[in-house]
C-alpha cells in the first residue's frame, strides 16, 4: 500500500514617494547585529560579522552545490496520503496544503541529479520549512529511490539533511522510513558507490538516528543542532548537567560523530575533493 501518494516605493496621500523598508534588514542571532539582506545573501546566508550560519531552503541549497544551478529534478510529484487521518489542533491533511502552498514542494525532499564540478552526483536535499522537514512516507520513498538511481546508475551520492526527526502524524509509518532508507544505504554501500551526509542545522531525531549518520563521510555546517532527542529529556534521563555546546556539530566533531566541520563557502570544493579520493 501507498502512504505517499522589488522591492517598490509607494505614495501616500500627500503624492510623496515612501520606500518600504520592511525584509531589507536581518538580525543576526549570533552577534544580534543588524545586517542588510542583499549582503548576507551574497555571503551566502552566512553572517559577515560573525560567520553565523543562516538556515537556507533546500532550492538555494542545490543551487550552492551544483554547477551553474543546473539539474534535473527526479520523483518530486508523490505526496501522502494523509494514512492515520491524523488530526491535532488542525487536520494533517490541512498541514500539508498549507506546507505545499508556501513551499511550492509536494514534501520536504527535492531529488536531483546534476554535476558538481565537473562530476555527475545524486542529491536529496531536505526542506526545514515544510513542517519542519519532517520524514514521513513521502521523504523516507523519495531518498529511497535516490539511493537507488545512485545505485544503478552508479553515481556519487549527496545527502542533505535539515529536519526535526520523525513526522508524527504519519505515527509507525513515519519510523517504519528509518529502516527503508538504511537498507537501501547497504545496498549503496555493497555497490562501492559513495554516500556523502552533509548535516545542516537542524538535524534532529529519527534522521539523525538513521540515514544522516551512515555516510561513508559525515560532515556538518559550522553551529549546526545535531542529536536525536532534546537536551531536557537527556538531562532529565541521565540526572547530569550537560556541558557548552552539547548537539553542536563543533562539540560533535571533538567527539568523533562527525568527520569534519566545512564552512558553506567551503563545502563544494571539500566535496569535489572528497568524491575525486573515494572514486579514483
């Protein structure tokens, strides 16, 4: 069974020309300064002042990693079903209008296949804004069947992950994903194609817990929350304080859960780099 089925001046009343200002600024939250969006947006969505790293959607975040913003998008018309007739403060099935209409995307996935300097890659790139990338039916089928085409077609594999876990209003269904896409994962890994794991933030849950930490290289973006459950449950669980910087990709990397922390200017060379040793 199927469970995925310019900014412009204005005048007022007095004919003087107003400019709207509203969305030209951002606050950093990392040094609290004021910064002009056309900057950060030509840094990347990083801050200049701070190297904070701003959430990005998973369209900006594939025009960063491919050549020239060139790719061919592959499985992004399946979309849930809505299996449980899930209903909390509003119906599931509201959610995902909603999410669709302020996202343009049927799920919080977007498969592609492109070139990333110079060399053909799969990529599956989690979108945060569309219920908070959560994996249901929709996102566990679509990364399936990237890991998949990079089988058969024997093509380097990119995963970004930026989500809070599992989706619960798909219930069993949702972590019954955790089990598809890392058996698809072995099937990569018997096949010797690369599976690179690029953890944004956030990467939280059951993604955390299953695909986002099988890459034959885990890397993250600097400040990145990355962890399975919240600090509170952990806390309350283990009776300890937990110390500065716990779920940061930074504290991960000193612990060995990740193999590298790269900056976002930095990312598509290092995976160019990455894929030219694991290929060659």
């Amino acid at each position: 069974m199927a469970w995925f089925k310019r900014e412009s001046g204005e005048l007022d009343t007095s004919g003087e020309k107003r400019v709207k200002t509203e969305g030209l600024w951002v606050k950093c939250d990392g040094c609290r300064q004021i910064i002009w969006k056309k900057d950060l947006e030509d840094n990347m969505n990083v801050c200049p002042k701070c190297d904070k790293h701003f959430r990005i959607d998973a369209r900006t975040r594939l025009s960063l990693l491919l050549d020239d913003n060139q790719y061919e998008t592959f499985d992004g018309d399946i979309a849930s079903t809505d299996p449980l007739k899930f209903v909390d403060l509003k119906p599931y099935s509201s959610r995902l209008k909603q999410a669709q209409a302020d996202t343009g995307l049927n799920d919080a996935i977007i498969n592609a296949h492109g070139k990333l300097q110079g060399r053909q890659v799969v990529a599956s790139v989690m979108e945060y804004a569309f219920i908070g990338g959560s994996m249901g039916a929709v996102v566990g089928e679509a990364i399936t069947r990237a890991v998949e085409r990079a089988v058969d077609t024997r093509t380097p594999l990119i995963i970004v992950s930026a989500s809070g876990g599992a989706r619960m209003m798909e219930g069993v269904i949702s972590l019954m994903q955790l089990a598809k896409i890392s058996a698809a994962l072995a099937r990569l890994d018997k096949a010797k194609v690369p599976y690179i794991s690029l953890l944004t933030d956030p990467t939280t849950g059951g993604v955390t817990a299953s695909f986002a930490m099988l890459g034959d290289l885990n890397i993250a973006e600097p400040g990145a929350l990355i962890g399975f459950a919240g600090p509170r449950v952990i806390e309350q669980t283990i009776r300890q304080k937990l110390p500065p910087g716990f779920q940061r990709s930074e504290f991960l990397l000193q612990h060995g859960m990740l193999d590298a922390v790269v900056p976002r200017k930095e990312l598509k060379p290092y995976i160019a780099r990455a894929l030219d040793f694991m290929v060659a």
